[in-house]
C-alpha cells in the first residue's frame, strides 16, 4: 500500500531511537535536547529566539497569551485550515475571524483580508499550507497599515523559501510543528521563534510556568513510530495492521493527532505543557535530515508536474520567486471524493486535507467561529483537494503508480 499519512518521515534510525528512549526512563522528561533543539532552530532560521513546547498549538497559545490581548480583540486566520488553529485562539479568550483563500495557492487572499479588518482587529496569523509561502509582500503590507501583529504558521513549511528567505522570520512570531505528518516529526512538539526581545522575555516567562506532560502520554508518543511500523506492511493482510491501530487508538495505547474535544473548541492535556526531552531528542533527530527530505519533495513534485501536466487535474502553481516544498503535492477536481475512495481500493493512500473550512470533518463550526458561506473559495477547495504524498517513502515508481490511477479520470 502507498501510504499519504501514517508517519510518513520515520524511518529505521528513527524507529530504533524511539525503542531506545522507552527503555531509558531518565530520559523522557527532562534532559539537555529541548535547549538543543531551540538552538538549532537559533541557527538554521536564523533568529534570535526559540522556544519549544508539546505541539504547535501549544507554541500558538503561548505567542498570544505573551500578547496582552483583550476579549473583544480579533485574530484573523484563513479558511482552508486545521482546527488546530483556532481553537488556541479561543483558548486564549479572543475571537477568530475567517479570511478567505487564493484558490492557485491556498493561503490567504490579501483581498479578503482587507474586507475582513476591523478596528478590533489584532493579530494575522499567515499559514503557509502545503509548504506553500503565502503572498507575503501584500500581507505583510496590509498588516503594517493595520498595526497587526503577525504570526507565521509554518506548521507545513519548514525550508520554504519566500524571496530567497526561509519563512518563519518575516513576522513578529512564528511557529513550526512536529506533528506526525508534519515536515519533521516527533509525534508531537513545536517551537516558537521570534526576533523581538520583550517578546521573546515574555514567552520564556510562560514557557518556564509550564509543567511537563505526564510519563503516560510521553510513553504514548514514543510506542507510536514501532507500532505504525509493525502495522503498515500487513494495514491490508485481512485488514490486520488497520485493525490493530484501530485498537491502539481505542485502549489509548496511541493518541489521536487531533482530540475530539478540541473538535468542540475544547481544550486536552498536553496543551500548554513544555516539550519532554523524549520527543525533543525524536524532534532533532529529524532535523538532520531536512535538506534531504525537502529535495526528495520536490524531486516527487517534478515528476508529478511534468506527468500530470495534460490531465484534467488543476495543478498548484509555483509564483516566481517563491520556493515551496510540498509537504503535500494538492491537486484539485470535482471528482476529488471518488478518486480518494477509487485510489484506496488500488492500494493507494492519498490525503484529503482540507476537507472542510476548519477540519477534520466533525468540527463544531459554531463553536470556531466560522460561518458557513462566508469563505466561499475555501469551501470549494474542500470540495476539489487531493494530497498526493511526497515523503522520503515515495519512490519514483510509487508516483507513477499514482500517476497512472490519476489519468484514469478524464
Ligand atoms: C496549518 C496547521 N497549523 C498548525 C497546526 C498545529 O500543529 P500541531 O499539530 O503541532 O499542534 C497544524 C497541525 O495540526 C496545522 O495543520
């Protein structure tokens, strides 16, 4: 089976390092990786500070709890993204508001955005979907006249370039994440970076208010790379692998990436706690290799630019001097739900992000503040995208495999 998601970056050293650390208990919650990481991220970026916390959402809540914001104050994000998004944004008691897409791109119109500013409005948060830089230039510009304070969501985009330079430094903040099938990966973890100092004070004040998340769930977080590797290969023998996630996931031997009550704007356990120097050892692991797994992606994005050319797929576009690294190759048609389900019963595994304004699908719209109809672009790219997988397991032959089921529908 090809897979899309399923911890798409682990590979054997990553695997055997997770056994490792389960078996070294003075290593799972504090230890030397998590200063080792933010310094890392110090030098590669580069930028002045880093701060690494349990996931990406919790880097978000952090950033705006340093912010000094009030009740009524509003936070505008895109359409067209996860819940992971702004629920945080409600968690820290501020109200988000829903900018619509460019449809090309998948990141936020500048047009959208001027109608969407109020004088209540505080801070943009720019999310670069897919490793996709979003228009920075306008953004950027609109935010300046404005006076909002601008968060980079780089969940997707680590090593993307806008301009020749790496996205994560433009705003006044930005956050990447580690999430299982994010760009890196340590299960869970994220680090939140800044240039500016009375920030950056501030959300070391908060970083150091945290506590660590329990011994359970660190121990949850490092079964998961040897069980998604014990289940992938046989995920199809008699559904055996599929079943025994399926019942990890339901014992909570494994945790979901995304809980369902934060479907309902609620808030679980391991927000707002510091990353354990478990998943921080996971998390620099991974950063070695970067470089490699970014020019893979575009690698596997030529091929399927150059193949999928003549279809009748609309492909992403590639703006000049913008530099993407298609952490998911998303291509777009009206018959996106039947080519996913098709390409399942071939053995093929593509991704459906976005599949509604704020996903997964089973998210309380009233409870994140979206109103239906009013990011009409977005709601149709959840209609239209399929993620095709660009990950270091995805050889040549895989993609003309994809490829070949794609060119069946015309
Ligand atoms: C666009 C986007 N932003 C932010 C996040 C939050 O990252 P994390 O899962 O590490 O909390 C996610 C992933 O869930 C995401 O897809």
């Amino acid at each position: 089976m090809i897979f899309t998601s399923l911890s798409p970056n682990a590979e054997t050293d990553d695997i055997v390092l997770a056994i490792k650390t389960f078996f070294s208990p003075r290593k799972w919650v504090t230890g030397s990786a998590a200063v080792s990481l933010e310094n890392a991220f110090k030098n590669w970026l580069p930028i002045k500070h880093a701060f690494a916390f349990s996931c990406g959402r919790s880097c978000l809540l952090a950033i705006l709890s340093s912010l000094n914001l009030n009740k009524e104050d509003e936070v505008l994000l895109q359409a067209y993204t996860c819940v992971a998004v702004p629920d945080p944004v409600i968690w820290a008691g501020v109200t988000p508001v829903y900018v619509d897409c460019e449809e090309q791109t998948f990141t936020m119109s500048p047009a959208d955005l001027t109608r969407k500013i109020t004088a209540r409005s505080k801070v943009l948060i720019i999310q670069h979907t897919f490793g996709h830089p979003a228009e920075m230039d306008a953004l950027l510009k609109l935010a300046k006249k404005h006076k909002l304070f601008v968060i980079e969501d780089c969940a997707h985009a680590m090593g993307a370039r806008y301009k020749g330079k790496l996205v994560g430094s433009f705003g006044d903040a930005g956050f990447f994440s580690f999430g299982r099938d994010k760009v890196l990966s340590s299960i869970f973890g994220g680090v939140a970076v800044t240039n500016n100092s009375l920030l950056a004070l501030k959300i070391s004040r908060y970083q150091q208010s945290l506590p660590y998340p329990s011994r359970y769930w660190i121990l949850k977080q490092l079964r998961h790379l040897p069980m998604t590797a014990v289940a992938k290969p046989m995920y199809e023998m008699f559904s055996f692998g599929k079943a025994l996630l399926w019942l990890a996931y339901r014992l909570t031997l494994l945790s979901k990436a995304v809980e369902e009550l934060e479907k309902q704007g609620r808030k679980p356990s391991f927000i707002d706690k510091k990353i354990p120097n478990a998943l921080a050892l996971l998390a620099l692991h991974q950063f070695q290799k970067l470089e490699r797994f970014n020019a893979h992606r575009r690698k596997i994005t030529k091929i399927y630019n150059r193949e999928l050319e003549n279809s009748e797929l609309v492909l992403p576009i590639e703006k000049k001097n913008i530099k993407p690294i298609y952490l998911r190759y998303t291509v777009r048609s009206n018959m996106a739900t039947r080519i996913i389900r098709e390409a399942r019963q071939n053995h093929i595994e593509l991704g459906d992000w976005y599949q509604t304004p704020v996903a997964p699908a089973g998210v309380n719209v009233r409870k994140v503040g979206y109103k239906p109809g009013s990011c009409p672009v977005a709601e149709k790219l959840c209609r239209q995208s399929i993620n095709l997988p660009t990950h270091i397991h995805i050889s040549e032959n895989d993609a003309q495999t994809i490829i070949n089921h794609l060119r069946r529908y015309r």
